[in-house]
C-alpha cells in the first residue's frame, strides 16, 4: 500500500511542469491541423517517410480515444493523464521532426559578387549551421582570452 501512494505521488511529480487545465478542444484542434498538414504532404511533412506519417496517425486516435468526452486534461484519472501526456510528448517530437524537414528559399548574395542565388535548406540544416556557426564564434573567444591571459602571465 505505501508503495503504491510512494509511486502515485512520483508521477504526480513528474507531470508538475505539465498543464491538466489545457482544454481538450484546443489539443484536438491542433492535432486536426497536424494531421492535415501530414496528410497534404505539407510544410515539412513532404520530407517524412509514410511509416513516420503513419505513426502519427496512430498515436493521435490513440490520443483521442483517451481524451474523448472530456473538457481537460485534468479530467482524466492519473494513469490515463500520464498516457495522454506521454502521447502528447511523442505527437510533438514527430511535429518538431517535420518542422526541422521544412524546406526554406531564401536569396542570398554570392561571396565577392553583387548576384544573388535562391538556395533551399531544411529549417534543420538552417538551426544546425547557426548553432555551429555559434559555437565556433564562442570557443574562437575563449582561445582569445585564454592567449590573453597567457601573454600576461
């Protein structure tokens, strides 16, 4: 028995960062949206294979199925909460995966020219290469101060 109220009060816990008064209507609303973007083959989702695509029309009626006939999330009995919130979190990470497959034009200038050319990338590639380019600017500071400091020395 105090094993079980030990476990409740663990997964109460864990789903502190979560919101059980998110109403059931917006999450269906934005799940419909998801959907037909996945089934238009649109803003991302074109990139996706069809298994990936299918999954997550598995996992939204699996969500809906958990969530029918209520008004929020904290409608629903701890276990099924629990469930919801793991297939909300699985819902997202496949909508992040067509975000990131998002394909973006933009017209950029040519090194050392006045042209410009159309280039496409992923919203993936796009957020991968500033993070480098980041990066490379931050460790380039600290070899600067770090060869400062030296020299002082």
């Amino acid at each position: 028995m105090l094993f079980a109220l030990v476990a409740l009060a663990l997964a109460g816990t864990a789903q502190a960062g979560n919101d059980d008064s998110r109403r059931i209507a917006d999450i269906v609303s934005e799940q419909q949206q998801i959907r037909a973007d996945a089934e238009a083959e649109r803003n991302g989702w074109d990139n996706i294979p069809l298994l990936k695509r299918q999954e997550l029309i598995t996992t939204q009626d699996e969500l809906m199925r958990l969530i029918d006939g209520k008004q929020t999330l904290g409608d629903l009995d701890p276990l099924e909460r629990k469930a919801a919130y793991r297939t909300l979190d699985r819902l997202d990470a496949l909508a992040l995966e067509a975000e990131n497959e998002r394909m973006v034009c933009i017209r950029e200038k040519l090194t050392g020219t006045h042209r410009t050319q159309t280039v496409c990338r992923s919203v993936g590639d796009m957020k991968r290469w500033r993070k480098g380019a980041s990066d490379f600017m931050r460790q380039g500071q600290q070899n600067s101060t770090m060869g400062a400091q030296a020299g002082a020395n």
